[in-house]
C-alpha cells in the first residue's frame, strides 16, 4: 500500500498537481472566452468539461514537456528533481500516462461538438510539439502562448458553433499574456540555457527583455480594451483590466534586476493578472 502510494505521488509530481500555477495561467483565459461567449450564462456542461479538461491537458502537458526535456532538466538547478530527471518514474511509465490523461481530454471534449473536437485535436498537436521547439527555433515562447490560449476558440465553438472575429480577439489576449509570462519564466533560466544550448525569447531579447515584455503587455491592455469595446463590456470590466495593469507594473518592477526568484515571481503574478480580468468579465455581466 505505501509503494502504491509513493508511486502515485510520483505521477503526481509528474503532473506538477503540487504547483497549479499552470492550471490557472490555463485556466483563466478559457474562461474569460467561456463567458464571452455565452454573454455571461455559460452552458453547465461545457463549463464542467472545460474546468476539467483544463486540468487534464495542463498535466499531460507537463509531461510531455518532462519527457522532452529529460536529458536537459538534470542540469538546471530549478528543475533537476523533477520524477523524469532523477530516474523516479521510467520514460515508458510517464508515456503510458500521458497517453492516458490524452484519452481522459478526448472523452471529455467528445461531449461537445465537431469543431469543438476539431480543434481540441489541432490544440493537441500544438502542446506536442511546443517542448520541441526549444531546441529549433529562438520564440519557443510564442508557440506555448498559442496552446495555452488554444481553449478559448475552443471555448467559443463549444458555446456557438464557430469562433468568431471576438473569440479570436480574446485568443489574441491570451496568446499576448502567454507570451509574457513564459518569457519571464525563461528569464529565471537563462544562465543554465544558454550553457546547455536551450533557446528562449528572454535570450533572444537580450538586455532589451524588460522593453520588450512591456511592449508586450502595452498591447495586451489595447487587446483587452478592444474585447471590452466589441463585447459591449462596462465599466466592472474596465475597472478590473485597470487593476489588472497595475498588476503589470509590478511585474516590471520584479524584473527590473533580472534576480531569478523576482522572475518567477513575476511569472507567478500573472495569474492573479488573468483572474482579475476574470472578475471583472463576471462582475461586468451580474451587474448588467
């Protein structure tokens, strides 16, 4: 019973259940397209589906992401206890997981329809082949802001049937916050990338990362205020997005010296950034 036990708590490390940080950076964007897209009455079922899938496919995620970089992790100080970098769990063992947790999000978006399923299977590929890319080209980050942006076209399909120009203005948002947290995130590892030849967007920015990451964020807010106009958002909604970019700003000032933990920091900022857009979505349509 307590080699079950410490097996299962292995997978779980595996998934990284023990830092959800991922399901919410995930997680809020989906919603914010789920309730757009239903003008603030989601449907229960696709709201289900979608809350668990999200937690499904960030964990099959970090797997695919551990097997990937299995022979890297060892060498980065953050990341060399992880179950696939030890020994802990074998590569077979992590693959018939991850091949299961895919199964379990097919099951779940089978419930939905055809271009739903449509593009939960175009989302897939995206997070399969996102690990990859970091030894190919400089902006790993760009493609991880699409797969974890990827649940709102979905979520808007689920809702209506098709995605229209605001499901992909929100799409936008979330690729653009993508782009900025994990950016911040390759920050914290630049100095064990560049020794091992990892390739990230806070190494192809260079000293220009902080102007850069602003840039990005400037026109993540413009985004924002464009869904806000086209979804006939109010002032709960415009409250929240100013909030919201206060909280960037304090993102600016944790990376200011480019410290690791200040990086990760500011990385782990960006969900409470993503919930408080969240809460002003929510607000805007309750108080209508």
């Amino acid at each position: 019973m307590l080699e079950l036990l410490d097996q299962l708590s292995r997978y779980a490390r595996l998934m990284r259940l023990h830092e959800p940080i991922g399901i919410w950076l995930l997680l809020w964007p989906t919603l914010w397209g789920l309730w757009i897209a239903a003008e603030g009455r989601p449907d229960e079922q696709i709201f289900i589906v979608f809350v668990l899938g999200t937690i499904v496919l960030r964990s099959a995620g970090c797997i695919i992401n551990d097997f990937a970089d299995r022979k890297i992790d060892p060498h980065v100080g953050r990341t060399a206890d992880r179950p696939l970098a030890t020994g802990e769990v074998a590569s077979a063992e992590a693959l018939i997981l991850f091949a299961a947790l895919m199964l379990i999000g097919l099951g779940l978006v089978l419930t939905v329809n055809s271009l739903t399923v449509q593009l939960a299977v175009a989302g897939a590929l995206i997070a399969v082949v996102y690990p990859f890319t970091k030894r190919l080209i400089a902006t790993p980050q760009f493609v991880l802001g699409i797969a974890f942006a990827w649940g709102v076209p979905m979520a808007f399909a689920a809702e209506l049937g098709t995605v229209p120009r605001l499901g992909w203005l929100v799409f936008l948002a979330a690729v653009l916050l993508g782009i900025i947290y994990d950016t911040q995130y390759a920050m914290a590892d630049r100095e064990d990338d560049l020794k091992i030849g990892v390739r990230s967007t806070a190494i192809l920015f260079g000293e220009l990362d902080r102007r850069l990451i602003g840039g990005l964020q400037l026109l993540l807010f413009l985004t924002l205020a464009l869904i806000g106009v086209s979804a006939g958002l109010g002032a709960w909604y415009y409250g929240a997005v100013a909030l919201a970019a206060v909280l960037a700003l304090y993102q600016q000032y944790l990376i200011k010296d480019r410290l690791p933990e200040r990086c990760l920091r500011a990385f782990r900022n960006n969900a409470w950034l993503g919930g408080c857009v969240f809460s002003g979505i929510i607000l805007d349509y309750v108080f209508r």
